[in-house]
C-alpha cells in the first residue's frame, strides 16, 4: 500500500508545497532528515496504525 500526505520545503522566505509518498517495502534508505515526519505519518498511514483521513487536508 502506498500513503500520502502534504508537507512544505521552505526556500528562503517562499513555503513550496510537497506530497510524501510512501510505500512499505524495502529499498534503499533516504538522505537527510528534511521529510522524517510527513515520511512516519505517511508509513503509519501505510501500515495502517493510523486512520490515513487524518493525513487528508
């Protein structure tokens, strides 16, 4: 199953608008820790710990 949700990356002073999909499987690990919440609400929606409505805006 695959999850997403909505999070921001700031560019300066200007808020971009970003969608975290994820999906359980495995893979290769990400860089950084820039997207770790919106990435853990997304897998606890994925392994359906948490209702994925809640993720909705």
């Amino acid at each position: 199953m695959v999850a997403f949700t909505n999070t921001v990356a700031y560019l300066g002073l200007e808020a971009r608008a970003v969608e975290v999909q994820c999906q359980v499987a495995p893979g290769l690990p990400k860089d950084g820790s820039h997207y770790d919440l919106p990435i853990a609400l997304a897998l606890l929606a994925a392994m359906g710990v948490t209702d994925v409505e809640q993720l909705v805006d």
